[in-house]
C-alpha cells in the first residue's frame, strides 16, 4: 500500500491556488496519480466537482481541507480527509476561521502602503478566486506583478514574514477544534509539512502529543517542501507516535510550485498509509 502515486495535499482557485479543481484533476491523473485529494485552505467549496472530475479521470478520490490553527504562537495547517464534505459543522467551523481573513489582509495593505507599496490590497484581490480566502500568497503575486520583488519567495523573505513591514499574526482556529470537525465529519485529521514549523524540540513533542490526544491520526511524512532527511525523521515521528503517513506534494501553481502532483517519492516502508484507514472513505 506504500506503493501508491497518491498526491492528498494541493490547492486551487477556491483557496490560493491559480488552476480550476478540474484542470488539477486533469494534471495529476497526467502525472500518473491513482488516489488524489484537493485541499483548499479552511474551505471545503470545491470537494464535490474536484470529486467529479477525478472520477472523470478515473482516479480515486478523498474529500480534503487543510486548516490553519494556532499553536505555541505559530500557524500550523492540519489537513482532514475523507470526511463528509456535506458535514454542516464542518462548514461552519471553516467560515468561522475564514471569517478573519478580510480584516487582515486590509491591515497587511496597510503597512505595505507605509513603505511604499500602494493598492495592494485591490492589487491582490485581483488574484483572488475566493474574496473570503485572501491571504498573503495573493499579495505576494501582486508584489511579483508590480516588479517589487522577483518571485514570490522573495515577496515573503522581504516584506511578510514577522518583523517586515507587511506581517500580520492571525490567530486561527484551535487545535482541538479542528481535528474534532475532521473526525466529526467522518474523516481522519493529519499534521500538514511539520518540517515547516519553527518549533523547539519541546514544542514540536507538545504539538505530536496534543495532536494524538485529541485524536489526530496521521501526519505528512512525504511532502513538496519536505528533504530526504525530513522524510526519515518525520517517518520515526510517526513511528513514535503509532500516527498514519500522508503523502502530498502542496502544489499551488505551476509557475511557483517546487514539487509537481504526483512527483514525490513513495512513502518509507514499515509506516501505514493514511489512505488504508480511509479505505471504505474513498470515492
């Protein structure tokens, strides 16, 4: 079962992607992918006609989000699978935290105005599917747009991370909340890229622990932004912690992605895949 072209992690235009939920379908099954799942950012809108276009293709599919929460001071994303994309607290949960977004990105085009950068706020919206769904990726491709900086990497080292002129801390749903709305609904909850995180040792075992308390279940082990070393360390933290692997590139974009759908490594042997536990959860 390790042995699966399985992507369960990407995004598109009803989050911060930049391609249709179809025309993602349309590449992945191109790129070789059996099992796929879309998972928007806190928004679970596109599931039915990424599900319809993946049948289309003949792969298989499983509903996914992927939803910002607060820990330790930092945002980290948890993915949910399988779950019943129909699920009313599910969808309610995910407006809630949607919900602050707006306000933020208004104040992030604020201190951007401070330095010199005008409109930004219209300037991203210009790039944004989902109005509820404006976050910093949209600026950042403002900023490549008006030739401020050269790609949007560089948009984040310069003016969005904490201390540059346009970062804002959004305080997102809990931990807690978010994995009982995934298993709630039927699905099975999942620490997206925990390499990405800046967690202490200590931070990071509080976050593994809180998570499997909860009833957490899985955790990426095999993802875009992820090295051969974070594959093997993430593969014993899963190890440690009895959690099931995930496999997903986190593709955005072909213009800006570092990973390809379906272009990761297999997960390592000796771990169970997210996927055999959502067996009877596959469309």
């Amino acid at each position: 079962m390790s042995i699966l072209n399985a992507d369960l992690h990407c995004h598109s235009v009803v989050s911060d992607g930049t391609l249709e939920p179809e025309v993602l379908a349309a590449r992945a099954a191109a790129n070789g992918v059996e099992l796929w799942a879309l998972t928007d950012h806190d928004e679970i809108g596109g599931q039915h006609r990424a599900a319809a276009a993946a049948r289309a293709h003949g792969m298989r599919y499983l509903t996914g989000t992927e939803i910002s929460v607060t820990f330790a001071g930092e945002t980290v994303h948890i993915v949910g699978l399988g779950f019943d994309a129909d699920d009313a607290q599910m969808k309610r949960g995910l407006e809630e935290t949607r919900g602050g977004r707006g306000e933020r990105a208004k104040e992030i085009a604020a201190g951007l105005g401070q330095v010199g950068i005008k409109d930004a706020y219209e300037g991203a919206l210009r790039y944004v599917g989902n109005p509820e769904l404006i976050s910093r990726t949209h600026f950042a491709r403002f900023l490549v747009e008006i030739g401020a900086c050269k790609d949007t990497s560089e948009v984040f080292r310069r003016y969005l991370t904490e201390g540059k002129p346009g970062y804002v801390p959004h305080r997102w749903a809990s931990l807690k909340h978010a994995v009982n709305w995934i298993a709630d609904a039927g699905g099975i909850a999942v620490i997206a890229h925990p390499a990405r995180y800046k967690f202490t040792a200590n931070e990071e075992y509080a976050l593994f622990t809180e998570f499997k308390a909860h009833g957490g279940r899985g955790v990426e082990v095999v993802t875009g932004s992820h090295t051969a070393a974070e594959y093997v360390k993430y593969a014993e933290t899963a190890r440690e912690f009895g959690l099931a692997a995930s496999r997903g590139s986190d593709f955005h974009s072909p213009d800006e992605s570092h990973t390809d759908l379906g272009k990761l490594p297999y997960l390592p042997g000796e771990l169970t895949p997210v996927w055999e536990l959502l067996a009877d959860r596959i469309q």
